[in-house]
C-alpha cells in the first residue's frame, strides 16, 4: 500500500517526460497546483505547445533533466526510456511516476476533488484508475461549491478562534459548531457574508459563557 500524502510544489520544478495527450493532461494537473513544469520530448502535441506557462524542450531525454526536479513524470510510448526515467530518479531520490506503469512508480496520482483549500483524493494503489475516476464523478456529485465557502470560513475562523478562547474543551466545541452542515446553509441561503457573521455570533455566545 501507499502512503496518501500533500506536498507543497508550488514555485518547484517538475519534470515531465513526453509530450503527448497523456503528458498534457499531467502537466495541466500540475500547473493548477502553482509548479514549474519542464517538459522534455522530441515530439509535442499542438495541445501541449500552446500550454504558455510550460517550458518546453523539443529533444530526447537525458539523465541532467532530472537535476533539481522535486517529481518527474515519465509520459512516453517507450517503455525503455520510462524505465531509464524510473530508475535515474530512483538513483536521485526523486518521486518518481511513470503513467500506466506501477512498477515504474515512487508514487501514483491519484483521482481529485477540488473545491479551493479542500481537497480529495481518491487512489485504488493502481489497480484502477479507471475505477477511481467514477468514485470522483459521484463524490463531486455530493461535494459542491458551497464546500470551497466553508472551508474558506473555516481557515478565517480557526486562528481568531484559536487566539480569543482560553478553555480548550469550548474552544473544541466551536470549531465543531462551525464545521457542521448548518454553516453550509447558511452560506448557501444568506452568502460567505452572512455565513461569517454568523459564525461571529456563535464566538461572541462561546466568549460570554
């Protein structure tokens, strides 16, 4: 099994080896999460060549593209060069993911709902992408915008919570209070506005006690 984990790649290189339909989808995955994306391949496909924030490198890969890479991707139709890229990142110490090989992966995308702060992702270690791309429609189904709201109010709450009530079991209660389904309500019925005014009422009243 492995290991579920967040990591921070903003303002980070990563390099993506190949440049077809495949590389594509990967880089823009990686681009709405703020990295520095390198592409190497002597071919790149026209959707791929018009990404601008993509620095790309019409020519075959070589072992110093992965110098300071802090995850590589290897997206080719070769299983000679994806097997090269697995294992000159593993000889680095780098992630490393090879798309459709997991033999040839460090660590695995997995399938993701996004809605601002929060995230979910949904990983069967491999087995089927297929299968956790279906659990991701029905879980976006359920988890609407209302919840990018919340979580948003949750992260202004937290710290002023944190600051102003002493007593860790009140304290413990709000930010229970604040996180429960009637606060997405709140926003979906009287906006992020009234959302947070209410949630200031619900402070004052833990203050008072």
């Amino acid at each position: 099994k492995r290991f579920p984990i967040s990591i921070d790649i903003s303002g980070k290189k990563v390099l993506v080896v190949g440049g077809g339909n495949v590389a594509y989808r990967k880089v823009l995955t990686l681009l709405r999460y703020g990295a520095r994306v390198s592409v190497v391949s002597p071919v790149i496909c026209k959707a791929l060549a018009n990404v601008r924030k993509a620095i790309l490198h019409r020519r075959r890969y070589r072992k110093a593209d992965i110098r300071g890479a802090c995850l590589i991707v290897g997206a080719t139709d070769s299983r000679q060069i994806n097997q090269r890229v697995y294992r000159n990142a593993l000889a680095a110490g780098i992630p490393v993911n090879v798309v459709d090989c997991p033999e040839f992966c460090s660590f695995i995308f997995s399938a993701i709902v996004s809605r601002g702060d929060l995230t979910i992702a949904i990983s069967t270690n491999g087995a089927s992408p297929a299968l956790a791309g279906q659990i991701r429609k029905r879980i976006e189904n359920v988890i609407g915008p209302e919840y990018e709201a919340h979580v948003r109010l949750l992260r202004k709450m937290r710290p002023l919570v944190l600051r102003s009530v002493s007593d860790a079991s009140a304290r413990s209660t709000l930010l229970k209070r604040l996180a429960e389904p009637r606060m997405r309500r709140v926003i979906a019925r009287e906006g992020f506005t009234g959302a947070l005014r209410m949630a200031h009422r619900l402070l004052a009243v833990s203050l008072r006690n």
